[in-house]
C-alpha cells in the first residue's frame, strides 16, 4: 500500500512537470541561446585546462602530447614579466572597482530622485546606449578625442593656455584613459539592476519618513540605500572576482609600445605568447592561473561580506 502511494505521488510530480514544461516551452526556448553559449564557450573549453600540464604538440594532440607537471606555471612565476604583469592587470582593475562599482549606483540614485518620467526616460536612455557600442569604436572615440593635434581634450587645454599632452604616448595616462571609458561605457547599463532594485523598496516608507520630517537626502540615506544594499553585496562580490579578468580589446586597441609599461596586462601577455608565438601550454597555465586567483579573491570577498554583514551569494 505504501509503496502504491509513493508511485502515484511520483507519477503526479511527473505529470506536474510536464505540464511546467509544455507551459513554459517559448519561455525555456528563449533561454537556449544563453544555455548553449555557457555550454559553447564555458563550459567545453574546460577540458582544455590540461594542456598546461602538457608540452601540447598540434600534431600529437591533447591526449598524446607530453606530460610535464607544474613547468609552465614554474616559468611563468620565474619570469621577469610575472611582476609587471601582474602588476599592472591588479591595479587596472584595482582602479576599475574603486571608479567604477559606485558610479552606477549614484547615476541609479540621481535617476531614482527625478521625479519626470520623460526626463527619467531620456536620462536611461542616453546612459545605457554607450554599452552596445562596440570597444573598437569607444577606442577610436577616445583616440580622436585625445589627439595631440586635432583632439577636443587638447584644443580646451590649448584653449586655456595649458600645454598639449599626448595622452596616448604616456604611460602615466593609460589607467586613466582606460578607466574613464569604461565607466563611461558601462554606467549605464550597471543601473538596470539597482533601479530593479528599487523598485522593490515600499513606497510607503518614503511616506512615513516624510511625515516623520525626513529630507530627501535622509530617506536615501535611511530608506533608498538600504534598500538596495543585497544588490549592491552582490555585484561588489562579482566584481572582486573579476579584477584580474581585465578585458583584451580596449587594451589592446589603446596600448601602444610606448605605454607597455603600464598597459601589459595577462590577457595581452598570454595573446603574445600563445597566438603570436604559438607557445599554447605556457599560455594556458598562465590563464588558469588568473582564473585560480580570480576564484579565490571571490569566496574570501563572499565570506567577508557574510561575516560582516550577512549578506552573501551563497
């Protein structure tokens, strides 16, 4: 008897789910895309991490080539680039959190604050469209506008009886330059999930801390940020884990030889030596090098933020 009900309890749970599915079948097809580009592109290449363990020869194959351990990453540690390198990629995405993690909390919080929903409107608008601009044209942006001869930036200084720098020759001025437009390009978009978040706050308790003589800048200190701070926890524990996950285009596309001593990052090493110089095994362990580091800064940031404010991913 027992045994009858839990295979009827079971065949119910399987005729539920398949009404779920057949309910949600156009909702499921629109996430394919997405599950096959993670399945594509994340999650296959993983068996690739063994060729930097392996002296990964083309014609011998992946499973064929030669066992060599720990080599490449030895070489990588004992090279004289390993500092510069690494130096460079932790700072520029040091400087990438510190500028950019706030700003699209502060345009969410001035957008939150205006109270016209077509200047609302327009204000997202503008702010969001730089994100689908691709990074070769912000590249080309930045170049033309930081030309030393015909470049806005150069005209004003010229203008006001300032020098002319040529930003793009100088290695001091790269980190900046990267910076600047990548906040530029993508506060916009890192607005969407605070003004979702906002969303969620009750109305109700604006009305009360009006009544209770609250100002505007109180109820965002008391009711507007707090309200949002899981969402803000989470993305900050996101972009930790992605500080050394500099992207390779607008690096590439701004960098010259004259600023490599600044603007050499991993991802651009690791394309010099394993597309350029065909060294595929020492590129490898460099990169699973990087994602090692890149997990560990995520748990200890994900354990930091659960002891001290109990707020975490997991």
């Amino acid at each position: 008897m027992q045994v009858s009900t839990k295979v009827t309890r079971k065949a119910k749970e399987n005729l539920t789910f398949g009404r779920k599915l057949r309910r949600d079948k156009y909702l499921l097809l629109l996430l394919l895309p997405c599950l096959l580009y993670y399945l594509v592109f994340k999650y296959a290449p993983i068996f690739g991490v063994v060729i930097a363990f392996k002296n990964f020869n083309l014609f011998k194959g992946v499973m064929e080539s030669d066992w060599v351990g720990l080599k490449y990453f030895s070489m990588f540690f004992n090279s004289p680039d390993f500092w510069p390198v690494l130096r460079n990629t932790f700072l520029l995405g040091l400087y990438k959190l510190i500028f950019g993690f706030p700003a699209p909390i502060i345009l969410a919080l001035l957008i939150n604050e205006v109270r016209k929903s077509f200047l609302k409107r327009f204000v997202q608008t503008i702010s969001y469209l730089p994100h689908f601009i691709s990074n070769v044209v912000v590249a080309g942006i930045a170049v033309m506008f930081l030309s030393p001869t015909s470049g806005i930036v150069n005209q004003l200084l010229s203008a006001i009886g300032a020098e002319r720098i040529n930003f793009l020759v100088e290695a001091s001025w790269f980190r900046s330059i990267y910076v600047s437009t990548d906040v530029w390009q993508h506060i916009g978009w890192g607005t969407i999930i605070y003004l979702a978040a906002l969303t969620a706050i009750d109305p109700q308790m604006y009305e009360a801390a009006r009544m209770d003589g609250a100002n505007r800048w109180k109820q965002m200190l008391h009711i507007t940020l707090p309200g949002i701070t899981p969402a803000i926890v989470i993305i900050l524990i996101l972009d930790i884990g992605k500080i050394l996950e500099i992207g390779f285009e607008k690096v590439y596309l701004l960098a010259t030889p004259a600023t490599y001593e600044a603007a050499d990052i991993i991802s651009t090493y690791v394309y010099r030596i394993g597309l350029t110089q065909g060294n595929y095994s020492y590129a490898t362990a460099i990169d699973l090098f990087t994602g090692i580091i890149s997990f560990i800064f995520i748990i200890a940031a994900n354990a930091f933020s659960r002891k001290v404010s109990g707020s975490s991913i997991w």
